[in-house]
C-alpha cells in the first residue's frame, strides 16, 4: 500500500504499480497533488461537490483508490481531480492545458492497453474479473460499475433503463441483479443494499453470499451520474460478443458443410449455387443483425402494426391519438397524435395556461382517463388545482381564490371530487426546471405509467440547461428538437405553449405563422395560434369568443375553431358550427 505522508498519500511503489503507463499517469497527477500540498482526500472531495465547474465529482474512498492506484480514473474523473487540484495549488490555467492532455493519452494508453491496476474488478464472491484478452469481449468490469451507480442512485437506475436491457448482460449474476433493481425501483421501494439483498435471496443460489456481493458493488469508484456512460459500454459489450458470435457460426458453416460439400461437386453450377446458399445465410444473419442495432423496421413488420391500428380504431373505438376536447379538430386530426410535437403560440393575455389545463383535463379527467405531464413554469401546483377545481365543478375562479364558497361550490366541489382525485395526472411547477429534466422525467414517467400527453406551459420559460445565460434564438429550436425526438421515442404527444410578440394592427393583431421563430416552427407537427379579438377590442362584437387557429399541420388539415372563453370557469367550451 502506498505510504501515507504527513498530510496525503505518496506514490505508490513500483512493486505496486510497476512502470508502464500507469505508473506514468500517478506520477503526473501526485506531482500536481503535491503542488497543491496533499490536501485530505474528504477536502478534495468536498471541493469537488462545490466545483460547479468539475465534469465530475468523486468521494474521498473513489480519490484514495486512484491515488493509490487500485484503479485508473474514467477521463471526466481525471479531468476534475486535475483542475481542483491546479486551482488549489494556484497554477494558472493555460499552464495546466498541457499536463492534462499528456494524462489524458497515458489513460488512453492504459484502456486500449487493458492495463488493469492491482485488484480492479475483482469480486469477494464471484471475482468476475476478466483478463486483458477477454475484458473488451465480456464486459464484466463495466457491467458491475454500473450496478454500482444502480446502488447508489436511483436516477442511476431511470437513466440506465433507458439504453440497456436484462439479456444485454454477460454474466447471468449481474443480468439477476440489473432486473431485481429495476423491480424494485419501480415498486417504489428504496435501493438500499439491505432492500437490494432480500429481494436477490430468492433468485440467486443460497451457497452465494448476496450481501458479500452486493457490498463489493458498492466499492466500485464510479460517479452514479455516469451510468448513462456504463450502460452504453455494456450494450456495446453485447454488440460485440453478438458479432463474435456470428463469425464463429460462419467459420463453421465454412469449415464444415461447404468445404464438405465443395469436395464431391465436379459442376460449376451447383459450386456456385452451394456458395450462393451460404452467402444468403450469412447476409440473412447480417442484415437480421443490422435491424436490431440500428432500430431498423421491415415494411412488412410496419403494415401489419398499422392494419392493427386501424382496426383497433374502427372495431374497438381505440384511439392511440389523445382527444383534445375539441370536436371540429379531433375529428379531422384525431386529436393529438403520439410521436408529434404540437405548438401553441399566443400574446399575453390569451389564456395560454388555461387553454393548457383544457388539454390535461381532456386526456385525464374523462370516462377513459390515461396518464398526462403537467410541465407547469406559470402556476404553481395550487394555482393548477384551483383551475381544475373551477373548470370541472363550475365554480367561479375568484370564489376559489378568495375562500368566498357559497354552500353550492362546496357541493359541486363534493361532486367532482372522486373523479379528480382519480385522475392520473402529474404536475411538475420547479423554478429553473431544464429540458434535460423534462426528458428524463418524461422517459420514467413513460416507462412506469403509460404516459401519453405531456404539457409544457410554457417552451420559452424552459431552460436549455443550468447554465445562467440564455440565447432564445438558439434554446428554442433546440429544445424543439429534442421535445419532437421524445415524442417520437416514447409514442407520446407532447404540446409546448409559446408566448409571442403583440401581433400589429397590420394583422388585425390576430397571429400567423410569421410570428412563430422560423427554427422553431421547422420542427413542430403542427402549430396552434390562440387569439381573442377582445383583448385588443372590448366592445368587439365576438366579445367572449377565442379562435384556436390550426395555422399549420403536417399531416392533416388547417382550420379554425371557434370556442368561448369562459375566464369565470377557467376554461374554453368549442361553439358549434
């Protein structure tokens, strides 16, 4: 073990760690520890936690293995313990550029080397450890670390569902394991290793020491956000032993049947057609290979899903699309299609937020209510409630607000209550929420709730991430994008409201496409103006009236539907034509 000095850790001797490019990369990163004069591993720890600007954070169990070296840092780890510990020691930051790239190629040479430091990946009950031969075939290191990350976090597991599956997994142990954690995530029990050994005892063998095993996944150094990462290498570890696969069968198809065959064919003809057979299996396998990495779909496998739908519609009344409560446009569109983003655009003043709720209330609170996301950066959770509570009891808005029930609000309230309360819906009203915590909520909710419409009032009020400056003319069609890729993946309908510009007199103020940002506007499926010519005159004729103008649908037609804007109830009620 290395030496412990009268404020850190030393170099680890080379009986330890002999030379190589291991040993290389300890020696520059003690050299830049030292300079910052061998802080105690739980301060740099700390320091890490506190350094907004660290790629990564470790515990001080995580730094001591690295420093020690009993294990070989992941790049974000390295990069961070560098820079803390350049700013500690006071070294300027274009002096530092250049240590960080030559450490940076040692643990490039160290991973494509399979170096492996002393001890890493061994298990107390099972040591899983793989040679350098073997390592990049099985995958076995990576799939513990991100059992590890599993263990420690639960978003680990919400993020780690998201790329990999039970059979992707070499070792049937962590296969067991990975399902048993994912079981018990979504039961809502917490991951605990005490939660994670009961639930394991049944489907693992008795001679095996669960909690020995489960404690050597928790001694991995491994930072629980990076599970995305190691969930990523084990799918690849799979891809890998699946081509590995594939080439020892054609290597026996080869070596066996044809060279057989080949040896008692004197015809030109039937050699070739005996080869051709051959290459038709191989392409078969190849191209069956392709499909699955790459997400690909024979027509065939998409026309019998889509006569499945149809007449799922016409023989059972289901619907895949969600009802907006509009007829004139659910019955041209179907409603809200799943796999399309859909953007609704208004002044201020509108009634925006409201026209939000109608949408939740449509898809949740009916006689076949299904699962919906509130992203809510307007109104708080109350304030939704209050709205809820006034557009289904018909009870006015300020009654509710100001606590001034007449006896006949309280029974309405009574009345509608069972079915509100039953309703599944969620609602999210964080300050600075990001659009990385949309998708990531938006993938758990579907994968644990069948979620099919998500809301966000409002896309402009949405942060790209957690960064203070915002560029809008960049966020807003990037955010777009991805909301358009989650509505696509998860077969949902996602509807994001927008506030715009006043429209001009020149339009008489009433909105078109024009007023919609050009990049935002290139990936919505379909563009919903909300406009009340009272807003702009109040003795209007159509006082009370709101048009919702389908300005623009990508797969349908456009229109115009004329509702009345009930603001007493918190609520639009279409006008029949």
């Amino acid at each position: 073990m290395a030496a412990r000095g009268k404020r850190g850790l030393e170099l680890p001797p080379e009986d330890e760690v002999p030379e190589g490019p291991h040993r290389q990369l300890l020696i520059g990163l003690h050299r830049i520890y030292a300079h910052a004069g061998q802080p105690g591993l739980r301060k740099i720890a700390q320091g890490l936690k506190d350094d907004d600007d660290a790629p990564t954070t470790l515990n001080y169990q995580a730094i001591g293995k690295i420093l020690n070296g009993k294990t070989i840092p992941t790049a974000p780890q390295l990069v961070s313990l560098i820079f803390w510990l350049s700013k500690k020691a006071k070294i300027p930051g274009k002096e530092i550029a250049s240590p960080v790239d030559s450490l940076l190629e040692l643990r490039e040479l160290i991973q494509n080397g399979k170096v492996q430091p002393p001890g890493e990946g061994v298990n107390k009950v099972n040591s899983g450890a793989d040679s350098p031969s073997t390592s990049r075939m099985t995958g076995r290191n990576s799939e513990r670390k991100l059992l590890a990350c599993m263990l420690r976090a639960k978003d680990a597991i919400a993020d780690a569902v998201q790329v990999v599956t039970g059979d992707a997994f070499f070792d049937e142990l962590h296969s067991v394991t990975f399902t048993t954690l994912l079981q018990l995530y979504a039961d809502g029990i917490e991951i605990t290793v005490d939660a994670a050994e009961q639930a394991l005892r049944i489907p693992l063998p008795s001679r095996l020491d669960v909690r020995d095993y489960l404690r050597g996944l928790m001694e991995e150094a491994v930072d629980p956000r990076e599970a995305e990462f190691y969930a990523e290498r084990v799918v690849a570890h799979a891809k890998l032993r699946r081509i590995a696969k594939m080439g020892k069968r054609f290597t026996e198809l080869i070596n066996g049947d044809i060279v057989n065959d080949l040896a008692g064919i004197e015809s030109i003809d039937d050699e070739t057609a005996a080869v051709e057979s051959v290459v038709s299996l191989v392409e078969e396998e190849v191209f069956s290979f392709m499909r699955e990495m790459g997400e690909m779909t024979p027509l065939s496998d998409v026309i019998e899903g889509a006569l499945d739908e149809i007449e799922g519609i016409g023989t059972r009344g289901h619907n895949p699309a969600v009802l907006t409560g509009f007829k004139k446009f659910d019955d041209a569109n179907a409603g809200f299609r799943p796999g399309e983003l859909t953007v609704v655009a208004g002044a201020s003043g509108m009634g925006k937020s409201t026209l939000s709720l109608n949408f939740i209330r449509a898809c949740s609170i009916t006689t076949t209510p299904h699962p919906s996301l509130l992203v809510s950066l307007q109104m708080d959770k109350d304030e939704m409630m209050a709205r809820i509570f006034a557009a289904e009891g018909k009870v006015a808005l300020s009654n509710i607000r100001s606590g001034q029930m007449a006896e006949e609000d309280w029974t309405r309230l009574a009345d509608i209550m069972p079915t509100i309360s039953a309703a599944p819906i969620t609602m999210q009203d964080s300050a600075r929420y990001t659009l990385t915590e949309l998708l990531r909520t938006g993938r758990r909710q579907s994968l644990f709730g069948d979620l099919r419409l998500v809301v966000i009032d409002s896309l402009d009020l949405l942060y790209l991430d957690k960064k203070e400056s915002a560029d809008p003319d960049r966020d807003l069609p990037l955010m777009a994008r991805e909301l358009r890729n989650l509505a696509k993946e998860l077969h949902i309908a996602i509807v994001a409201l927008l506030q715009i510009d006043t429209p001009s007199v020149r339009y008489d103020n009433v909105p078109t496409l024009q007023h919609i940002p050009p990049g935002l506007e290139r990936f919505a499926d379909v563009v919903m103006l909300l406009h009340r010519p009272e807003v702009y005159e109040r003795d209007s004729f159509r006082a009370g009236e709101a048009d919702i103008i389908i300005a623009k649908n990508r797969m349908g037609s456009t229109m115009t539907v004329r509702t009345a804007f009930q603001g007493r109830y918190a609520r639009f009620v279409e006008i029949a034509s």
